[in-house]
C-alpha cells in the first residue's frame, strides 16, 4: 500500500478511481475527500459508493436519506454519487467495476477503514464466489485524512439539540429548511424527537438584584407607605411602573425610582409631612406655589398637548406629565435669545451647520434630507407640529415668493412677462409671442389649435432635459445588457449541446467496453 498520490500517476483510461464510506450522515469531512480523490482522478472516472447500512446509533439516516443529503451537499460530485443498495461491501463494488470494463483501481478511505478495504479486495481478486467474479491488472491504495466536521460530531450535535453546530457542519449551499430536515431526520433516526425551536435563546446577566427583585418577587405593592429618601416625605403608592412607581402624598404625585424609596415602619415620625416647593420641570408640580406668569404659560402650552396621547402613555400619572412638558416648553421659550441679536445668530448656526442661514421663522432643524443632488435642512415647527418643506411654507404667505425676472421690453404688458422664455427674440417677436399665448393658452386640450407653434419656437435652440437624458442612457444601458444576456443564452446551449454528445459517447464507449470484458470472461478471442 501506499500513502500518498504522488508516488504513482495513472493516465490509463481502463482505471476508475472510488471509495465507500457509511456517510451517516454527510458531513463537510466528506467533501473535502470527495474533492482530494476528484483532483487526483483528474480526467479519469471516480465514483462514490454509500454503504446502505443503517441501524444503531452510529448511522441514523436510511439509505436513501443519505444519497439525497450528499448529492444536496455536494452538487458537483453528484453525478458521481452511486444510488445502489444492493451494493453493501467494497468487493460488490469491485465486480461491479469490473463487469464496466475497468482493469485496474484505485481505492480512497480513511487509515482505519482503508487497510480492511486492502485485504478484502486482495483477497477475493481474480476468484470466482457465489457473488460474483472480478479480476484487475494492478489495485492501488491511498490514504486520505478529511477535514471539517465528521459524522460523529453532527450526530453529537443533534443529541444535544445543537442545531446551530450541526448547520456549521453543513456547505453554504443547503438551504435553512434542508438543514433543519437533515437535523431532524437524524434525531428521528437515534430515536429522539423531533426539534421545533431553533432560535438561540440568550441569558443575560440581571442589569440590578432591586429590579429583578421588584418584578419576580412583588418587592412593592399598591398601596404600600413608603419614604422618599431625597425630600424624605411619607406616601403612599400609587402607580407600580415598569423600574419606578408614583409615589402620592397629600394630593400631591411624585415618580421615583426605584433605589430612591424603601418601605416605612407605622410609627415613622415623617409621615404626610407637607411638600416643598418643587424645581419647576418635575412631577407633580404644586401649581398654587406657581406665579400668575409662570402659570400663564404652563397652560399656554398644556392647551396644545393632546390628553390621549399622555393617558396612552403614562396611565393614570398623565396630569403631572403633561404639565411637566409644558414647563419645560414654557422655560425652554424663556432662554431663547432675542431675534438678531449675537446670540441669537450664534445659536442659528449651531442649529444648521453648514447653511449659510438657519430654517424659517418658527421652524426648527431636526435633521438633513437630499434634495437636488444635495443635502438641505428638514425642518419642523419649533414647538411640535408637523414637518413642512419651504415650498409649502411659502404657500402660507404668497409675498415670501421671490417673483421671477420680468422681461423690460414688455414687462408693462398685462400678465406675468418672464425674461428666460423671451431671451434672444426683438421686441415684436415677445409681443406677438405674448399675444399668442394670451390667444391659446386657453383652449381645451382637446383643441389641436391649442398645439400650434409660437413665434419665436421655430429659431429656438433647446437642450434635452436631465430626465430625458436619464431615459436614453438607460435605454442604451438595457440595449447592451439584453444583448449580453442572449450571447450568455446561445454559450450556455452550445455547452449543454457539447456535453449531452460527450455523455453519448461515453456510452456508446461503456457499451463496448462491456461487451469485449464478457467475451473474453467467456474465452473468445477479440480478434
């Protein structure tokens, strides 16, 4: 025996090159021998037996389930890929070979499988048993050491519910759902049950024992007296939120969270102590400590903020976190720098970096969008509202619109006189261009008067618009692509054309093989 390919070279057309392994089931170890007895065949035939054995635990898959996983795995050994049960040791193999017409072999295995392969065929070449008769002129043996993921790992895999393993033993090319069928064909086949869930689920390590407390173990309840530790105020709890709760005390609320409260004994001295005046933004806000101004605002704001999305939001707390939002909005308004004063421009710039000027008056920037090959501001209200684009700003306030250039010739002509649509024309030409327009501009679609040329069209010299620029391009663009496609079309029928008559020849050569094997088993001379 030998143990490496390099110490022989086989260019005679009568060798035929094969292995035979359990492939229970099909692995990426697989693959790579597949592809080593490919590369060293070369031009030659190969071919891939599967033993049909499969019972116990070392081989899950029937045989069928095995053919069908390996030929999916590895597509361009496929057609290489023998589908023949009765087929159960590497002797049937060898007679059938040899009933082909091969003369001489090469054997591909593993080093434990290979040297019992070696004896076998040795054994019973060139001998007549019940089974049959084959006889070659040289049988040669080579080790081979596969790489990636073997069978015993992927059945590993499947035991312990690994599918996400099991899926990295498997070529790219097999699709999720082939995968998961393969994962379960083989748990079927160990007696398991089938698997169903295949995401990872992933523990993450608890953020904080307080919370993990306060959701598992009910650490607070409705209703329980507790003690705000930074104002130090005896409540009761009103509202349980998802890592806070709202805490009230004489009618008044407080949100906190969840390390800024702690349960109180019945006879603490700070029980329904009154609340101090609060830091305007909060809460639970005491509106009668407010000024008649400070109040002004508040509800100012507070009128444009709709209820529903608050209760949708903050349950029964919505009151106090409306009011809150519309201090911040009242003091947010107090700090804003008077119009054109440094500040002012400053805080312009800072809001739109880049522009030469800041968004409209009462718009703020939130962002850039593209417009025209360029990115612009997008602006929204200041204080909430919608987005809105300068183009539909202006439609507020027509006078904001710039007006376009009026021609001087006939700027005093009643209508709107554009300078652009009459440049390079004389005097009469824009009137009776002007009169024109006033004569048609009217008229029904319909009307084919309505089409007639204006003067001054005829001398005109137009240039082709970027979208009609955009069209030809993209008309040429699918002209070439369309033609490269059907040169693709014709090359792939020409190859498919050249194959179909390289696998008739390779018949027609199969057949003749045969028959001069069988006449000379039988004795009679080929001449």
């Amino acid at each position: 025996m030998i143990n490496s390919f390099k110490d022989f070279i086989v260019n005679e057309e009568s060798t035929v090159y094969f292995t035979m392994e359990g492939f229970n089931p099909p692995a990426m170890a697989h693959g790579s021998m597949m592809d080593f007895i490919s590369g060293t065949a070369g031009k030659n035939t190969y071919k891939v037996f599967v033993s049909p054995i499969s019972e116990g635990t070392k081989n899950p898959l029937e045989y069928k389930e095995k053919v069908k996983y390996l030929r999916k795995m590895f597509p361009k050994h496929a057609r290489s890929v023998v589908m023949d049960s009765t087929i159960k040791t590497p002797a049937d193999a060898a007679r059938m070979l040899f009933n082909e017409g091969y003369k001489k072999i090469v054997v591909f295995g593993e080093a434990d499988r290979l040297r019992e392969h070696e004896i076998v065929l040795e054994k019973y070449n060139g001998k007549d048993n019940h089974k049959g008769f084959y006889h070659f002129e040289n049988m040669k043996f080579i080790r081979v050491e596969s790489k990636g993921a073997t069978s015993e790992k992927q059945i590993a895999s499947a035991v312990n519910e690994d599918f996400t393993s099991f899926a990295q033993g498997i070529p790219n090319c097999i699709t999720n759902s082939d995968a998961k069928n393969m994962f379960n064909a083989v748990r079927r086949g160990l007696g398991l049950k089938e698997h169903k869930e295949f995401k990872n689920h992933v523990q993450l390590e608890p953020v904080s024992d307080l919370r993990e407390a306060y959701i598992n173990d009910g650490l607070f309840e409705q209703g329980d007296e507790v003690v705000m530790h930074k104002n130090e105020i005896v409540g009761n709890i009103k509202h349980l939120g998802s890592n806070y709760v709202i805490v009230e005390s004489k009618g008044e609320t407080w949100r906190c969270w969840l390390n800024d409260v702690s349960k109180v004994e019945p006879n603490s001295e700070n029980r329904w102590q009154e609340a101090p005046y609060k830091d305007p933004g909060d809460a639970g806000l005491n509106e009668r400590t407010l000024s008649p101004t400070e109040l002004k605002k508040r509800e100012k704001y507070a009128k444009d903020l709709p209820d529903q999305e608050f209760k949708k939001r903050y349950g029964d707390d919505w009151k106090s976190v409306k009011i809150a939002t519309a201090t911040k909005m009242a003091k947010k308004e107090e700090m804003l720098p008077d119009y054109g004063t440094p500040e002012s421009t400053a805080r312009a710039k800072k809001m739109t970096p880049g522009q030469n000027e800041a968004c409209w008056d009462g718009y703020k920037q939130v962002g850039m969008k593209p417009k025209g090959g360029k990115m612009v501001p997008n602006c929204v209200a200041e204080y909430g509202g919608p987005k809105i684009s300068r183009k539909d700003y202006l439609k507020q306030d027509p006078m904001k619109e710039k007006s376009s250039v009026q021609d001087p010739d006939i700027k005093d002509r009643e209508g709107t006189q554009p300078k652009r649509y009459h440049s390079g024309l004389d005097r009469a030409t824009k009137v009776a261009r002007d009169r024109h327009f006033k004569k048609h501009g009217k008229k029904s679609d319909d009307d084919a008067s309505a089409y007639k040329p204006a003067p001054g069209d005829k001398t005109a010299k137009t240039k082709p618009s970027k979208h009609t620029k955009f069209v030809k391009k993209m008309m040429d663009e699918d002209a070439v692509s369309a033609a490269r496609k059907r040169v693709e079309r014709e090359k792939e029928i020409e190859k498919r054309s050249d194959d179909l008559q390289k696998m008739r020849h390779d018949k027609i050569l199969d057949r003749a093989r045969k028959a001069r094997m069988l006449r000379r088993n039988k004795g009679i001379s080929d001449d």
